[in-house]
C-alpha cells in the first residue's frame, strides 16, 4: 500500500490545484476521465485500497457517493480529505483519528491556504485556540514553557490547535512543540493576517521584522471563527502567545 496520498481529480477544471498539492505533499495524481470507457466510481473502488491517504478534489456528496460500498473498519480505511475545487476548504471526511486524515488535512490547508474543516467530537469539544509567535531559534522547551504561562489555570489538552503566520511554519522548535503535543499546526498567509490585523497593542519588533503589527492575537483569532480573546498577547524568552476561546 502506497504512503504517499492518492489525488483524485473528478474534473480537468481541477488540473492546477491538484499539481500544485503533488508539487507540495507528493502523491500520485489520479485523472478518471482519460479513461471514459469506465466509470469513475469503478476506478475509485479498484484504487481505494492502494493508498492510506486520499485527497479528493470534488464536492462532497460526490465523494461520498464513491465511499459507499468500500468503508469498513475505521481501523483500516484510508483516511480521505476532501477539497473543493476553489480550494476554499478542506475536510477530514473518513478516518479522522485512526486514518490520520485530521492531520493530513491541516497539511493540505496549509500548503494551499485552505480553511481545515474537523467534526470529529474530540477535536469540537476541545475550545481554545493558541496563537504563537517566536523568534527564529527559540525551543519547544521556551515555545512550552510560554505557552503554558499564558493558558494558566487552563489545560493543554484543552486546546484544539496552534494557528502561526506561514514564516514560521517550519520553525523546527514550534513544529516539535506541536509533534510533542500531538497538537495540529494551522498555518495562516501573512497576507491574511495583515488584512485583519486585530492586535490589542502593536509591536514595533514584529513590524520591523516581519511586516506586521502582531502575529499571535491576529492569528488565533483568526483560527477561531467564534472565538473571543481570553489571554491576550502574553511574552516569554523570545516567544509571544495569545489565547482564544469559543464563544458559543
């Protein structure tokens, strides 16, 4: 069984989005129509089981249309994600936890800018969303130890996920944080966050160096669609984090 995601393109149209998905996760690109003598259901049941990962580009109601029949143990199915074709969204649709398709669609979002889409229980009912930014070469140990300052009295697994700006997606301490955590790391364009530069004081360091006014309010609230800022931004050894609650 192949590691690397099948992509399914249901459409041409599609073409563009998926190249640039394989150019930036690998995978094997998968184009139904060059075959028209069989149906794209059929190709997509004789494929299922050749991968542990699917990226689907298509609506949803069409990939669930091709699911059925072929799920049978959430212990065993490939995970699928689903991705319109505007790139808008991607959803962990199939084998959320045990698949790893949730956090294989916090990779497909941050490579193309997609908003990730979960509906498993255990990540809904998690409420706080933190935002981080750091200097280049701080540690987990530093990202840790500031985190936990700023959530206090509150848990870490409390906490759904850790929205940064995409300069620091890479950023070998925070992505060890989060591995350490098993926390998903959602990745924002700077572009996005200097359009909502929501910061309740502006930093003259971070405007210098990275362009903007803030990075970690603007960024989980940003990750929060509901969300109300309970700890604004708090600092510690080169780390500066923010955190944001659902508001129900």
């Amino acid at each position: 069984m192949n590691l690397e995601p099948g992509i399914w393109l249901v459409r041409p149209e599609s073409e563009a989005l998926a190249t640039l998905l394989q150019n930036r996760l690998g995978g094997t690109l998968y184009r139904p129509w060059l075959n028209p003598a069989v149906v794209q259901k059929d190709q997509f049941a004789a494929a299922y089981r050749q991968h542990t990962q699917w990226i689907m580009i298509a609506a949803s109601g069409i990939a669930v249309r091709f699911l059925d029949g072929l799920v049978q143990d959430k212990h065993s199915d490939p995970a699928v994600v689903v991705l319109d074709e505007a790139g808008r969204y991607a959803v962990s649709l199939l084998a959320g936890h045990e698949g790893g398709a949730n956090r294989l669609v916090y990779r497909v979002a941050n490579a193309i800018g997609a908003v990730p889409v979960i509906t498993t229980a255990t990540e809904a009912l998690k409420p706080l969303v933190v935002g981080i930014g750091c200097r280049k070469g701080v540690t987990a140990e530093q990202i840790a130890a500031a985190v936990h300052q700023a959530l206090g009295e509150r848990q870490i697994n409390e906490v759904r996920e850790i929205a940064t700006i995409d300069l620091k997606a890479n950023e070998p301490g925070l992505v060890e944080f989060c591995r350490q955590h098993d926390l998903p790391l959602r990745v924002l364009a700077s572009s996005t966050v200097a359009a909502r530069p929501w910061v309740t004081k502006a930093s003259d360091w971070v405007q210098q160096n990275v362009g903007l006014p803030g990075v970690c309010e603007p960024c989980a609230l940003i990750a929060s669609a509901r969300g109300k800022l309970i700890v604004p931004k708090t600092a510690l050894d080169g780390v500066a984090v923010a955190v944001v609650e659902d508001n129900m």
